[in-house]
C-alpha cells in the first residue's frame, strides 16, 4: 500500500452533468478527508470520515455534494448538477490517530 | 484553530538554507503547529510538526518561539526540488480528527 490513491486524475464534464470521485486511502487508516482547492488558494476542507460515519461537513458542501464511505475503507464523492463553480482539484487524505495526514494527488474537475 | 501569516513568497539558492516564517500570535497552549508542502499538481505532503520544544526530521527543522508566537521552517540545504508552496498550520493535538485550515502559504522558489 503506497499511499492515498485518487481516480481519475482529471474530469472533464459539461454542465449539469453528474460526476464522482474515488478515493482509496492508506488501507489501516480510519480517518479519511474531502478537501476542494482552487487555484491559488489553500485546500479547503469539505467533509471527514472515521471508519464508515460522517462526522463533520463543511457549508461549502452544498446539497449537491454527497459522499460516502460505505465500508469504512473507499470512499466517493458525488457532485450532482455540476456548475463552473465546482472546477476544482478535490483532494483525499487519510490519517490514523496520532499520525499527520496523507494526500492523494487530487482530482482536477473541469466543468465547460 | 489559530490563524497564521505567512509571506506570499521567497526565493532561496540551491544549496542554502532556506527559513520560512510564519505568525501565529493567538496560537493556545495545546495547539500543535504543523507544515505541510504542495508541490505543483501533487497534494499536500507533510513535512514536521511542534507543540513547544524545536524539531528535527530528516526534511526539515522547525524553530519556534518561546513565547508560541511564531515559528520558522528551515531546509538546511535547499534543492530544486523543494520549490513549493509551504503552508504553516496550527491546530489542536493529533488525536483531533478535525480539519486542517489552509491559508494561503509561501511560495518558495529554489533557484539554481
């Protein structure tokens, strides 16, 4: 297991369409992360899971946003009715108590 | 969490140090202070993190101030390839599952 892994690396997809991302992060980390960047600026965080339950979001994830992590190891993230605004690198990261995060090396949504 | 400030950017020779600098004046007595680095089109990779005492790792040596306030990350030989933007954080202990607050950080640029 080499680290957090994020499919695909780029989406390219029109507006209002539906897309989703997947990440696998680091196999015996229980914590995993959403965090959206947009250029220029830091990430920002979006959501984080311990093992399978949601325990915080953020309000920038709207209620088109959803993600899941239905086994405690894999999770997705679904933007539905994709907007310019959502162009975006989403980024993965995974932790385990008493350890630093681990960043996948993101997802970079185009929206045309 | 505490807010930081950090320059927007510097500009190091390959083979010096390079010192990085970041405030955090309201920074409490249990929060940790991390750095993370993003190189281009990667995800965030973290690097070192302190609560009070001075840090070393083989990335990188973290100085902070007796009195919390600030702190400096220092890459004793720079190399081109830590051209990155740097991002000092400051957030409760590392059993926290929380978020990390981004801001913007310092993009350091290693010159040859």
């Amino acid at each position: 297991d080499t680290g957090v892994s994020q499919d695909p690396r780029h989406k390219i997809t029109k507006r209002g369409q539906n897309v989703t991302f997947r990440c696998d992060p680091i196999s015996e980390h229980n914590r995993l992360y959403w965090y959206r960047q947009t250029l220029g600026q830091g990430p920002e965080f979006l959501t984080y899971f311990q093992n399978e339950a949601q325990l915080e979001k953020s309000r920038l994830l709207s209620d088109r946003f959803s993600a899941e992590r239905p086994k405690g190891s894999f999770s997705t993230l679904e933007i539905q009715r994709t907007e310019q605004g959502d162009s975006a690198m989403y980024l993965c990261a995974s932790s385990q108590i008493n350890y630093g995060y681990t960043f996948g090396s993101g997802t970079r949504l185009t929206v045309v | 969490d505490a807010k930081t400030t950090q320059p927007p950017s510097m500009d190091c020779a390959e083979g010096r140090a390079a010192n990085l600098p970041c405030n955090h004046s309201t920074i409490s007595g249990n929060e940790y202070v991390y750095w993370y680095r993003q190189i281009h089109s990667q995800g965030p990779q973290y690097i070192i993190h302190g609560l009070k005492n001075n840090e070393t790792n083989e990335m990188a040596s973290l100085i902070i101030t007796e009195d919390r306030k600030s702190s400096t990350l220092i890459l004793p030989h720079a190399t081109l390839r830590d051209t990155a933007v740097y991002y000092c954080i400051v957030r409760f202990d590392i059993t926290s599952g929380s978020r990390l607050t981004f801001g913007e950080g310092t993009q350091l640029t290693v010159n040859p």
